[in-house]
C-alpha cells in the first residue's frame, strides 16, 4: 500500500557508518496514558526529553524519531516543536512520508512508550524497549525496565542483546 521507500530512507539518514538503527515512536500528545496511567514520567514530553537526552549521549547507534500521525490529525504541538532544530548528527527526525513498514525494516530496533508498533517489530524479530506499564509490557516480547533509572541505563547501553528473539517473536504474534 506504501510502496518500498527504504532505500530513499536510509539515504536520508545517511547510515554511512553502519551502525545498529533505533527507531523512537512518539506518543499522541494530548493523548490520555489510557488506563494503565503514567508510573515513570510525568508526561509523554517527559518521557520523549528523557529518551532524546539519552540518545544524545549514545553514539553507538543511529536514532530515528518518527512522530505518532495523530500529530498531523489533530494539530496542536508536534514532536517536531519539541526536539532541537539542529540534531546531532546521529538523530533524525522522520518526515511523515516514510511508511511505516520501510522505517521498520530499516530498523534494528524500536523504542516506545507503550506503542502498539511494539507488537509489529517484536512479531518481525525486532527488539522493542518500553519505557512503562502497558496493554503488553509483562508479556515477554518486550525489554520492560523495572524503573525509570533501568529505563534511561538501557538507553545508553545496547539493550538489543537483552531480547530473546525467538521468544518475543512467537508470544507477540499470539497476542
């Protein structure tokens, strides 16, 4: 339905040092943390500053952040009003013309609040780190921190190892 743009994604971040790519996923911002509440951050912006200042300081990958597209649905603040105008030179902001499934086979990983892409990348053998309680967050196809200092040390480490692939592949496509 998309077509294939990844070859003109990974021109856009310019993945010339191969390194591993994470994938952020915004939240909605006006967007209710559903029934499960907020336990580790005060807000969605909370959680996204806490996740941009970590992949700030972790060069060792290539960092994707892609707005929720209820940001171009509802109007009001965007991922891009939030983040810095000039980004290091290891984080990009997506343009919305990237679908979906090119980001993700791009993608080594995703990092999310309590996304359901988190479920897509798991079923497809992509570690996926959520950063707090959610619909899935105990069901062990996802990294689910016990805290929010566990949450930020993951971010500067390379978490990806810490999934069981296989595992999280089998459970996410039987949730």
């Amino acid at each position: 339905a998309y077509g294939n743009d990844k070859k003109n994604l990974s021109q856009f971040i310019q993945n010339s040092k191969n390194k591993p790519v994470i994938s952020v996923y915004s939240s909605c911002w006006f967007d209710c943390p559903h029934l499960f509440g907020m336990n580790r951050f005060r807000d969605f912006y909370d959680w996204i500053k806490i996740t941009y200042e970590c992949a700030s300081n972790n060069t060792d990958f290539i960092w994707i952040f892609r707005a929720h597209p209820g940001d171009d649905w509802y109007g009001g603040v965007t991922l891009k009003d939030l983040l810095p105008k000039k980004l290091p030179s290891h984080i990009f902001l997506l343009p919305k013309e990237f679908s979906g499934k090119s980001v993700m086979d791009l993608s080594d990983g995703l990092v999310t609040y309590h996304s359901t892409a988190a479920i897509e990348y798991a079923s497809q053998g992509k570690p996926v780190l959520v950063a707090d309680k959610g619909w899935y967050h105990d069901l062990d196809f996802v990294l689910y921190p016990k805290s929010r200092r566990e949450y930020i040390e993951l971010l500067s480490q390379n978490w990806l190892s810490k999934v069981n692939i296989k595992k999280a592949k089998l459970i996410s496509k039987i949730f």
